[in-house]
C-alpha cells in the first residue's frame, strides 16, 4: 500500500515569502535608528573623553595657567598698517557658535573667526622661565612651547597702529601712580616697579634707563558711540633717557584712558634666532616656521633667555620669581593637539586620540578639498606635525608614517632609539569637524571705574548703584556668561523678615554661577548684562539679602575672582552646503560636550 505525501502548494509558498519579507522590511526598518543611536553614543563618549583629556592636561600643568580666555574679533582701522586691529568682543556669549559670513574682514578667513574660533584669545599664559637647555652649537635657552599653539602670526596688527608682533610676552603688572603732568616737570617715581599715569592729558612716564624698553598696556575707553571698549595689549615704546619723560598713551588721540582700568608691566624684547641673549632677563626668540608652516601660522616655540630662572621681579604683588606672562590668538581650535610620550622600546608608535584623521586631498564637508592643517591654498600641504617638547623641533617628516584610518604613527627605530621616552605634540585634524576648545573665567576682576555699568574685561557692577539694576545682583559681560566666580568679601544689606530689622552683614569666600540664561539677561545703563544674585546664598527668613552696602564707608565686594575652567568638544552632525558667489556657504549641526571644574594658577 502506497503513503500519500502531501506537499506544499505554491500558493502556500508565496504566502509564507510575503509574510517574511514584511517581517524582515519591518526589522530592517528599525536599524537605522539604532545605528544612528550608536554611531551618536559613541561620538558623545568619544567627545567627553577628549574634553576630559584637555581638562587633565591643564590641571598637571595648572602653574602655567593663563589668566583667561576671551573673545576676540577683528576690527578694521585705518590707523592699523595692516587695516585691522584685534581686540576683545565682550558682547558674544560662551556658547555662541554661530558662523561669520565671508567677505567680513577683508583678506581673513572667516573660518578663523566662527563658531569655537571666537573665543580664542588667550590672555597672561604664565611661565616661570624654565631651565636652560642646549639648543645647537653656540645656543642655549630656556624653551616653552605655546598651550594652545599653533597661534596667529600677524606682525603689525596693532591698535594704536605701531608694528608689533602679534606674541605679546610681558612681566608683572607696575605699581600705579596717579600724577599730573603740569604738577612736576619731570614724574616721580620711586623705580623701576612704577609708572606714572594722567588720566586728564592721557600721558603716560616710566623711570628712566640708559637703553630702550617696550611696555604694555592694558586698558578700558569709550569709543565714540558711549560703549566702553577693552584693548588688552598695547605696546609703548620708551627711548633710552637719563629723566623720565612724559609720553601720549594713543598717538592718534581721540581715547581716554578710564581711570583704574590701566595694568602696565614690561614687554620682553624679542630678539631674532638664533637669539644673542644680553644682560637684560626680559628678553627671548620664537623659533622660526618650518616649510611646513603657514605664513599666517606660528608654532609658539618660544627660547627665553637663561638669566631668568634665577632672577627675582619686583612689581604690584611683591618680589616675586621672574615669569613671563603671554597673550596670543588660538589660530584654530579644531587642530587637535595630542601630547604624548615615545615609548621607552620599540615598537615606537603612537596612538592617536582620534580616528579617521584628515590627509591632505580628502573632501571635507563644506565641499572644499582638505589641503591640510592650513586652509589657504597657497600654504603648505602638511597634514600632520609632530614636535619634540624638549627643544621645540619638529620632527623630520621622514622619520614617521601616518595611519590615517586608524589614528596611530609609527617612528623609524633610529629615531625612536635616540628618543624613547621623550615627550612630543602632535597636530592633526579629523573628519567631522572635531574640535577641542577651552574657557576660563578671569583670574580676578575688579568693580567699573566709576561705578557705573558700562563693563570692560574682567570688570562687574554692583546693582542699586547709579546705573540702577537689581539691588540684589553683581553684573558681569556676556562673555561672563555660566562662569564661576569666588567673592572673598561680601558686605550687604540683610533684613530679618520676622522681627522687620535690617543690618549690615559681613560674609567671606562666598561663591556664585554666574546666569547663562541669554533671555535672563537685563538691560543695565547701555548694554544687556548677565548676573549673580545675593540671595542664591542670603534668602532666608532670618537673613534675606536686600541689597549690597553702597552706602556704607566699606568695599561691598572684595577679592572677586574666578575660578571656573571649561573644556569644549564639538562636532559635526551633518548640515549642507549653498554654493555663493562668494565660495560655498556650510550650514553645519553642531554637537558639544562641556566639562567643566574648578582652576587656579598653583604656584611653581
């Protein structure tokens, strides 16, 4: 007897294919959202570890820690030789990530003032000259290579329109002394830690000495529209003299100095390389662009001349040991800088924090070919550098290989024999616009001269006083916005709400988040300030805070210093690109991750 065997019917087959092509469609259509969710998570990690890296770079280094980071922007001036000047731009907030459209200042790419490019200013970068070491046949010096390098490199951009170089490096601030020029023929001055000012004849004297010296500086003046301006680095030349002489603080005229806001000190003299240091401590060289440095790019290798480490300055705080204070302009955040140790053994490679890294002839995403680390087209292709710490050097392109994909370089074992263990830098850029910023609150800051609330930098206003305001509020610059600040004395007006007496309180090291909240910010005399509030530490029922003690004979504020450090990554997520007659215009999502902590200059 014969099985019947049933089988299955075409008719069944398609059914069953249909219902696992919907089944399977239906799946697939969940992995791009969960590639997309992981490809996010990973760059978001990925973020906080290279802001966490940063942050830890400072933090082992904090003696060098700059005094802050500030805005910048590019002004045209026909009194500059070059038609530009930079100076701070108090009005643009920490988180302003906007882009500057081409064509804005002529001759300057506007990618080197967008988004994480404005706020790059870095101001009083401190060392303390290090030891000296030799630097070839016939040189030695004392080497210190820029935090934040590669800077801008713009000799002759200046506000008072002189010819400077675009590295400012400079001594403690002098001690002030407030003199009229028709009172005495020649200044009073006690040495060579003072200077003499005239805030009425705008002039300016310095003790006398037998060879010429620069100095710089820094002050607040109102332009002609009544808002106040900051220039942070001005340079004064004073000719050798056996008297101190009078001097105009702005030869064009036409800017007042506002009293209180001027800080002086002494500009280092740069000599040319290789340097032939003199008697004179304050002086130094920055070693040379290589070819593979852009025109309008410098490294920041600076040699400072040996007799420093051992020499002792006297200025506003006290003898002090002799550091040099620097200001520069980051010339581009997204140049990632990856500090690094050789290995003691071979193999000599080092990984990079980053994968993916951009070579010289890659798309980028505004549609532009990738020259390299320098975006102008007639400037060198080099697309990663690698610098020995130790003396400043960079390495010969021949004695490495670049795993562009995977992120590491490999040394020749010649080189890594005669450098294991040294430590170097390493510059590069990666794909997807990534980019490692800092921000720091100002070291101190001090009340507007005046009083009033037309803010300059590191500058506040106290509430209630003649420009009104919350009585309660101490006002700041947007550029302040989200910082931290620590008050080390608080004097104020505090109301008992259950017996209705009111007193004077005393408070000490007190400390307040700055607001970071641009709608929260309040019209105050001419411009939109940010805030910190009394009452955030003074609201109770037995002591609410009613306002500052203006009226008191006491400092209602004292010791106002900041103390916050922020490490920014940020990173393309997409966008388009319009094509102008101007060139491409990118409109690029930007992603960020913020780490912040508290820092302070420790001493050496």
């Amino acid at each position: 007897m014969k099985t019947r065997q049933r089988g299955a019917s075409l008719i069944e087959v398609l059914v069953v294919m249909v219902l696992l092509t919907v089944g399977i469609l239906s799946l697939v259509r969940l992995f791009p959202g969960g590639f997309y969710v992981n490809k996010t998570t990973e760059a978001a990690t990925l973020a906080a570890r290279l802001a966490k890296q940063e942050l830890n770079r400072y933090a082992t280094s904090s003696a060098t820690l700059m005094d802050g980071v500030i805005p910048a922007v590019i002004v045209q001036d026909a009194n500059s030789p070059v038609g530009y000047y930079i100076r701070a731009d108090l009005g643009v907030t920490p988180d302003d990530l906007s882009a500057v459209p081409q064509g804005t200042v002529p001759g300057i790419d506007s990618y080197y003032l967008s988004d994480i490019n404005k706020y790059r200013w870095i101001k009083g970068e401190t060392v303390r000259i290090p030891p000296p070491s030799p630097l070839g046949p016939g040189v030695r010096g004392s080497v210190y290579m820029l935090s934040a390098g590669p800077a801008f490199d713009y000799p002759g951009i200046d506000v008072s329109g002189a010819v400077v170089e675009s590295i400012a490096v400079y001594g403690s601030p002098l001690i002030r002394r407030i003199q009229q020029v028709e009172d005495e023929s020649t200044p009073i001055l006690g040495g060579p830690s003072q200077y003499a000012i005239d805030y009425d004849d705008g002039a300016i004297a310095f003790y006398p000495a037998t060879f010429q010296r620069t100095f710089q500086i820094s002050y607040s003046y109102n332009d002609s529209a009544g808002q106040l301006q900051s220039v942070l680095s001005q340079p004064i030349v004073v000719p050798a003299a056996g008297y101190a002489v009078w001097q105009p603080i702005y030869v064009a005229g036409g800017r007042d100095v506002v009293p209180g806001t001027d800080v002086v000190s002494r500009r280092f003299s740069r000599l040319s390389f290789p340097p032939s240091f003199s008697n004179d401590p304050y002086e130094y060289a920055v070693v040379p662009r290589t070819s593979s440095i852009a025109d309008f790019a410098t490294m920041g290798v600076m040699i400072f001349n040996p007799l420093g480490r051992d020499y002792v300055e006297t200025g506003a705080y006290g003898s002090i040991p002799f550091s040099a204070k620097i200001d520069y302009n980051v010339l581009d955040w997204r140049i990632i800088r990856d500090d690094r140790p050789m290995p003691a053994l071979p193999p000599y490679s080092i990984r990079l924090s980053l994968k993916n890294v951009m070579a010289a002839g890659d798309m980028q995403d505004d549609n532009r070919v990738y020259r390299g680390l320098w975006r102008a087209d007639n400037a060198p292709s080099a697309d990663l550098l690698v610098y020995n710490l130790a003396n400043g050097a960079e390495v010969p392109r021949d004695q490495y290989t670049v795993d562009y994909h995977e992120g590491v370089v490999y040394f020749t074992n010649a080189y890594g024999d005669a450098n294991a263990s040294g430590n170097y830098r390493i510059l590069y850029k990666a794909r997807g616009g990534w980019g490692v910023q800092v921000q720091k609150a100002a070291s101190s800051y001090r009340r507007a001269s005046g009083y009033g609330a037309n803010l300059g930098y590191a500058e506040f206003y106290l509430g209630g006083g003649s420009a009104g305001g919350v009585a309660t509020k101490m006002y700041f610059p947007p550029m302040d916005a989200g910082r931290t600040i620590t008050i080390r004395d608080v004097w104020y007006l505090s109301r008992n709400t259950i017996t209705g007496t009111e007193t004077v309180r005393h408070a000490t090291n007190e400390t307040y988040k700055i607001n970071s909240s641009v709608t929260a910010f309040e019209p105050v005399g001419p411009s939109r300030l940010t805030w910190i509030d009394l009452r955030d530490n003074h609201d109770s029922v037995t002591d609410r805070a009613m306002g500052w003690a203006l009226s008191e004979p006491v400092q209602p504020a004292q010791g106002v210093q900041g103390i916050s450090f922020k490490a920014r990554t940020v990173w393309s997520d997409g966008g388009q690109v319009t094509a102008t007659a101007n060139g491409n215009v990118p409109r690029i999502r930007w992603r960020k991750i913020d780490l912040d902590t508290f820092l302070t200059r420790s001493p050496y």
